[in-house]
C-alpha cells in the first residue's frame, strides 16, 4: 500500500475498480474495510460476481461481508489462489472424463 491507501499491485488496481463500481464511489483506500466503506449484501453479490469474472475464482459473499476484509488482503488472497479457480475445475472435468 502506498501512503495515500492506493492500490500498488495490478490485482490491488482491479479489485479497487470492481469495488469502486459497486459501492458507487471514485476511490477505494485499499486498506478499509468492504463492509466500512459502505457494502451490504446486495454490494457484495455484485462484487463476488464481477470478481468472478474478472480473475475466474469464486469469492464468497460471506468473505466479503467480514468487516476484516480489504482491497489489500482480498488481492492477495486471488494472487494466492486462496478462492476456488474455475480453471482447476475445469481441469478436474476433463481429467474425469479422459
């Protein structure tokens, strides 16, 4: 994180950009929390979707929900592998049907 709360990573940006979309706001600090910056349930559907399709891993609402969770550590959490990838899905599919 930078000193301003800017996003420095590439998936820090593109989190903070679905984030900044649904919570209908032009900035996101990157180290506040979802919820504090004003997200709910119907916000965090929106942003478990976009995530989705943004970087193909399935977030669950609940994660985001959790008043702990930020642009900074769900970022991370994505460049880990921490959520489910569609791709290794779609790898178990194909190894099943070989």
């Amino acid at each position: 994180m930078t000193p301003d709360g800017t996003a420095r990573t590439t998936t820090e940006r593109d989190v903070a950009a679905i984030w900044c979309e649904v919570l209908a706001v032009n900035h996101v600090p990157v180290d506040q929390g979802f919820v504090a910056l004003g997200g709910d349930s119907m916000a965090a559907m929106l942003a478990a979707n976009r995530i989705a399709d943004v970087f193909g891993v399935e977030v669950p609402q609940h994660e985001l929900l959790d008043n702990e969770m930020t642009v900074q550590r769900l970022a991370a959490a994505v460049d880990r592998g921490v959520f489910f990838s569609f791709d290794q899905d779609d790898e178990l599919e194909r190894a099943r049907t070989r």
